[in-house]
C-alpha cells in the first residue's frame, strides 16, 4: 500500500486540545513532509525534514510542530495555536530533492 | 521561497478532446516540476515530472512542457477519457533544497 501509513483516517478533536497524527514510512526514504489540504488551496506545506533530528518549517507552520526521531517516523502534533485546523492533511516521503514524493492516504482532522 | 501558481482552477472537456493546464514558478533556481493527479477520496499520485535540462516530456496521452526563460511549464493531455477526471496538481523544488511547493490544483471534469 505504498509503504507509507497515516494514521488515523479520521480524527476529532475538541477545540483547545493538542492532537498528533502518525506518520511511517517503510521505504528507507530520507525525506518527509507534511501538507495541509483544503478545498480550493491545493497543498500547503506545513513542515518537511530530510534527515533524522531534522526538519524545516513550510509555509504554513505556525500552530504545528514535528519530530524526526527516527527515519521511519514524522509525526504531526496540531496545537490550539492553531487557528482553523480543521483539515485533511497528507504525509509524504520520498528519496530527496528531485524524485517522486510518495503520499499516505491523509488524515481528516476535525475539531468541534 | 517558491511561489507556484497553477491555472485553471477547474476545466471541463469533452471526452476526446484535449486539456491543458498551466503552471507558473517563481524561484529560477527550480529545477524539478513533477505533476500529480489525485482521484476523488485517493491519495495524490506522480503521474509525470519533467527536470529543467528538458524541454518536453511525453507519456502516452499526456505530457509536460517547459519554459525555463518565462518559468512555467505546462500538462497536456490528449483524447481525454473519463478516467482522467480527477484533481492535476503541478509541484517544483530546487537542487538545493528538499521543499516541494505545490498549485493550487486543476479539477477536471471530462464529460462524456
């Protein structure tokens, strides 16, 4: 199934609640990244890594934070900074700069 | 950073007919623009790329060109098909730089 697995499909959440979202990959890739999907807005890169204990914010970080411990994993943690985090958001990894990325099947956020 | 803009926002063809959708970039230093294509409740898939030491691109029905001097570049599909009706997101990243900035997405509607 790709190699690459979000988890959950679905999540909710109350408003003012911190929320993570799981991402692996068992493609040895050294890149991942994090969009945000909405209607209308395409993709929007929320935070990207290319390496173990490393990673760089998108054009959209604020109110989110990652982690790159290990290679496999690049987990999402939505904070209540964030303003509208209702959302559909995509993992993807790939090898590096200029090769296919590689997308999970999305995680639909919904904060009430 | 990478600004990519990305026109139509939706097309409707009829079945056969050809579909062209455009992209523009802002960062001359780019040189990888991959195209994806998301089905409606799936997950975004590569369905081409083109690299800047290339002008055009052909894949079956469809294909990529590029115009590094204006900075855009465009996918074009032939004898369209219902299948093709989907979400065409174009992308660009640079040598130095893992960051993949996408368009805003081209939804296609093939009318048969």
């Amino acid at each position: 199934d790709g190699g690459i697995t979000q988890s959950p499909k679905y999540l909710f959440r109350k408003e003012g609640q911190n929320v993570t979202l799981s991402c692996e990959q068992n493609l040895n890739h050294d890149a991942m990244y994090w969009y945000r999907q909405d209607p209308g807005q395409g993709l929007r890169l929320i935070y990207y890594s290319q390496i173990v204990n490393d990673f760089q914010k998108g054009d959209i970080a604020e109110g989110y934070s990652v982690s790159r411990e290990k290679k496999e994993s690049f987990p999402l943690t939505v904070t209540s900074a964030q303003k509208n985090p209702t959302a559909f958001y995509l993992c993807a990894s790939g090898l590096g700069v200029g090769t296919e990325a590689f997308f999970g099947q999305g995680t639909r956020l919904t904060v009430v | 950073g990478e600004n990519v803009e990305q026109h139509p926002s939706t097309l409707s063809v009829q079945e056969g007919d050809s579909a062209v959708i455009k992209c523009t970039y802002s960062d001359s230093a780019s040189n990888y623009f991959p195209w994806y294509k998301q089905e409606l409740g799936k997950r975004p898939q590569l369905i081409i790329d083109i690299r800047s030491n290339v002008g055009e691109k052909k894949d079956q029905r469809i294909a990529v060109t590029l115009n590094k001097t204006a900075k855009h570049f465009s996918l074009h599909i032939t004898e369209t098909q219902p299948e093709d009706s989907a979400v065409y997101f174009c992308a660009a990243s640079k040598k130095s730089d893992y960051k993949l900035s996408f368009g805003a997405g081209t939804t296609v509607t093939v009318r048969a």
